[in-house]
C-alpha cells in the first residue's frame, strides 16, 4: 500500500490570513469524489480537501480499512484485518 493519499483540493475564493481546512472522509465503497461533490455549497473562505481512502475495492470504490465479513448461525459479524488473521 502506498503511504500517501489521492485527493482532491478546492482552494478558497477568499483568501485571508489564515484559511480553515475542511478535510472529507468518504464512507466504506465510495471514493473522494463523493464528497467532493458538493464543495461548491461549503463556505468561500475554506480550503476543501476529500482524500480517498487507500484500500482499493475495485470499479471506484474504496475503504478505509479492510473489513471481512463471516457468516456465523445466519447473523454477519463485521470483522477487522487483525481480527481475521488472529482467527
């Protein structure tokens, strides 16, 4: 996985001193563009940044963090990365 981060920026159209940051995560199987989306109704003053998430779950979408799901007596549990290796 690469260390660092695919995103999108929107400058602010009024620049001061010192500019907000607004940062967007995306939700599980979306992508930075998501978000994105509506930066246009966020105020002037800020800069937006929407980051994509590193793992790749194909066809544009992505996620923060893998997740496995397993069947256990008709009910899903979620599980994480670690707690799948430690299965």
């Amino acid at each position: 996985m690469k260390l660092s981060l695919e995103y999108l920026v929107r400058e602010p159209k009024i620049k001061l001193d010192k500019n907000p940051l607004l940062v967007l995560i995306h939700g599980y199987g979306s992508n930075e563009e998501d978000l994105f989306s509506f930066a246009a109704e966020l105020p002037d003053e800020y800069y937006i940044v929407s980051a994509r998430a590193p793992y790749n779950m194909q066809y544009g979408s992505y996620a923060w963090y893998a997740i496995t799901l397993m069947q256990t007596k008709k009910n899903f549990q979620i599980m994480t990365k670690q707690e799948f290796r430690e299965i």
